[in-house]
C-alpha cells in the first residue's frame, strides 16, 4: 500500500509493504515487509526488509534491515532508535549496548507505584566513557541523596546528603578505605562520631546477634592477631596469638600497664612478668573485699586429690584473721587484742598463745634494770620452793586431743599446789584451766640455794670450831 505522492516510487520487486506520506520509500527496490510513515521516510531504503520509520523523514538514509526510527527528521541520532535483530532499543544514539540505551537524562514516573529493575545478570550498571563524577540521586519531599562515583576526588563512591551539604559515607578506590561522617578516611574506617549500638541503650559497637557467637579480630594476619569473641550464652574470650597489654595511660608508662603473657603470667605495672602474677609500683597493694561474706585465699596443689587445701581467711564477724587447713586453724591474728595463737583462735590475754609443743634454738627475755621498779629481795624462798611439787605425769593426750599435748612422760608442778605459795606464776586461762610461768620459778630457786648456802656456811663455821676446842 503506497500513499503520497511518490511513495514507492521505484518499487519493482519489493512486497508487503506499506509507504504513507510524500515520497515515502522513493527508492525501495526490492526490500520488503516495510512500514514508512511520514513525508520522505525511508527515502533512500532500496533493498531493506522488516522496517519500522514513523516520522517526518523518519529514517532517511538507512539502507538496512530490521531498523525502527521515530523521528521529526533526518538529524542523527534519530529520537528512538531500535534494532529488531538485536533486540536493542536506543534514546538519542544509533548504537545500542544494551536492550535500552539511552544517551542522556533519563527520568521515570511510577505514578505511586513502584519500579522494579530485573536483570538475570544480578547487578544494574551505570557507566560513563568520561572521568567526570556520575552517580544515582534518591530524592523525596524529605531529603535529597546522592550516591555519586568521583565528587571531585580521585576514583571514590560516596553517599552525599545535599540537604546537609556534606559526604555521610565515602569508599575511596585507590585504598579501599571507609569514612563514615569523614570524606578523607585515614585508616581502612574511620568514623567521625559515636558509634552506637541501638539495643545496648547506651552508645557502642555491638557484633552479633542474639542467641548467636561473636567475634572482633585484630592483627596483620590468620597467623599474628588478637581476637574477642563471645560464645554465647557463657563467656567472652580474649585471645592473643602475641602477649595482651593494657595501657592505662597514652605515653606508657610501665606502672600503668597491665599484661598478660603467653605463658598464662599476669604483671601489673610491669610488661615483663616473673611469676604468675608479678606486682611492680611504690606501694603495691592487693585488697580483696567482700560484700556478703568471709574473704578467703586458698592454696592447693593441681593433680593430688590427697593434697590439702590451706586457706587464709578473715572472720567477718569479728574481724580476726585465721590461716587454717580444712577446718584445723594453724594460725590465729585476734583484731581487737593483736594476740597471736598457734593452734587455736582462743588466745585470752596471752600475746602469743602456742597449742601443743614449741622448739627454739634460743630466746632473750628483757631483764635490764632501767625497765624495773620496787625491786626487792624473795624472802623464804626456801620455804616457797618446799611448797611446790615436783612430779612425774603424761598427759591426757586423748581426752583433750584439741590441745596438742605431747606424748611420753614429763616432768613438771600441778598449778593448784603452786598457787598456794607462788600465786604470781599461776594464770587462769579463757578456758578456766591454770598455767604456770616455769622461768618465774628460777629466781626463787636461786634465792632457794642462797638461803642454803648461807645455813650451810654457819654450820660449817660451828664446826670448824667445835674441832679447835
């Protein structure tokens, strides 16, 4: 069908095909199965099949097959461009890469619905043949956003808020650096704000999620780094393939440093630990408070079921510090008296009150005659010595295990019979039972052996002149 004036003008062989308007298809030839719609569209087409060319001079100098033009002239790029054979649809270009090619702004209208983008490739690419900034703009009646590639900086993707007139998000190329709040990130991320984690309630960082493990890694490689996880719902672990040192203070100063080596030791104030907890500073302390109870500090040896556990504690109640095996105390420390017992806590009024036998290579007792006051002669001291009994005894180890009696037999006084003649070596103890101070006893002997002596030298003086005579 040929309507115009000189439509197909030339045709001799060519079928189906279906020229409007003056001089459409002039020179077709022998091409078939062609639509030209508009004055002088498809002109110079002479052998082409299966075209689309709707407009005024629509496709005028294409002389090839499966073309579509929508034009208003003959100016290259056409309006629309397409090519059947391809399946490809150009916007003001003639050379379409992909099934819509459009050079130029593009702008699309969803009218309150949605637009949906699918391509089986998994990705949309947008991509420009010049190094001047490109991106993608998200805007609202709210805020205006860019994601932009460049922004006047060397090979960089970044999320520019133009409302606020500012980077919020910058990946540099070159680095692979991250900057959050920052458009120049000096580490692979830098954040220029607080970080916060929304369900922690307070600002943070958290990793994870609930009911799952978590973990933050540090280091240079699988091989050197350290690394804090949680195991949930149990414990978080610090794991260092290197020692873990604290720094409580910017310029390290080492009586600010707390580590823990590989070897399991722990130095507070010193990086270099020689014990497994090794204390350095002016005055170092440990102070172990408890709230609800007794404070205690335990020593056991690992791997021996038979081995005892010895415990130091401190008597809440009475502020008394006991060192003790199981519930056997060894040694006592009375808070209120300072007393000290060995073997039991009931020391009395005794500064050192020993429970069972006592060894010493040697002892000193002050005896100077500055510290002395009413000093003055024992009188019948012989007569106080003939007051006591000296006997023969064991003691009753059995019936009174707890106090530590030795074995064997022993010689000794019975405290009643020296309270009688020397009553100022005889103490009554916290349990009601009497002791004796033995050393009391010595200067009454010697006194003893002086009254003696002087019997002795009267009588020999008797005698001596009994023989004159």
């Amino acid at each position: 069908m040929f309507l115009g004036s000189g439509a197909g003008y030339v045709n001799d062989g060519g079928s189906e095909n279906c020229f409007v308007g003056r001089a459409a298809g002039y020179e077709n030839v022998s091409g078939s199965s062609n639509t030209f719609l508009g004055s002088s569209s498809g002109y110079t087409n002479t052998t082409g099949h299966r075209n689309v060319l709707i407009g005024y001079r629509a496709g005028y100098n294409e002389t090839g097959s499966d073309k579509l033009y929508i034009a208003n002239s003959d100016v290259d790029p056409p309006l629309i461009y397409g090519d059947f054979a391809s399946g490809r649809v150009g916007i003001g270009t003639t050379s379409p890469e992909e099934a819509l090619d459009v050079n130029g702004a593009a702008k699309i209208t969803a009218a309150g619905s949605p637009l949906k983008l699918h391509t089986d490739a998994g990705y949309i690419e947008l991509e420009s043949d010049n190094p001047d900034p490109m991106g993608l703009r998200l805007a609202n009646a709210n805020r205006d956003w860019y994601l932009i590639n460049g922004t006047g900086f060397d090979d960089r993707l970044s999320f520019y808020d133009s409302d606020a007139g500012k980077e919020r998000l910058v990946i540099d190329g070159p680095t692979g650096r991250v900057g959050i709040g920052v458009s120049d990130p000096t580490a692979a991320l830098t954040v220029n704000d607080n970080i916060q984690g929304m369900s922690l309630g307070v600002p943070g960082i958290l990793v994870g999620n609930s009911g799952g493990n978590a973990a933050v890694c540090l280091g240079s490689d699988f091989i050197n780094y350290c690394r804090v996880s949680w195991t949930h719902p149990h414990y978080m672990e610090l794991m260092s393939t290197g020692g873990v040192l604290f720094n409580l203070r910017y310029d390290y100063v080492k009586n600010n440093v707390i580590m823990f080596t590989n070897d399991g030791d722990i130095g507070v104030g010193t990086d270099n630990p020689e014990e497994k907890l090794h204390l350095v500073g002016e005055n170092p302390r440990i102070l172990i408070e408890a709230e609800t109870s007794n404070p205690e500090i335990n020593f056991k040896s690992t791997g021996d079921a038979s081995t005892e556990i010895w415990s130091l504690y401190k008597d809440g109640s009475n502020d008394d510090l006991y060192f003790y095996q199981n519930s056997d105390i060894s040694l006592a420390l009375k808070n209120s008296t300072g007393n000290v017992g060995i073997g039991t806590h009931n020391t009395g009024s005794y500064k050192l009150y020993v429970q069972g036998e006592a060894y010493a290579t040697g002892g000193w007792t002050p005896s100077d005659l500055k510290f002395k006051d009413e000093v003055g002669g024992i009188e019948n001291a012989l007569d106080k010595v003939l007051g006591l009994r000296g006997v023969l005894f064991r003691w009753k180890t059995e019936e009174y295990a707890d106090r530590g009696f030795p074995e064997g037999e022993h010689y000794g006084v019975i405290a009643q019979d020296a309270e009688k003649v020397l009553p100022e070596i005889v103490k009554v103890g916290p349990d009601g039972s009497m002791a004796v101070a033995y050393a009391e006893i010595i200067p009454v002997l010697i006194e003893s052996v002086r009254e003696l002596k002087a019997e002795n030298d009267i009588l020999r003086q008797r005698i001596e002149a009994l023989e004159w005579d």
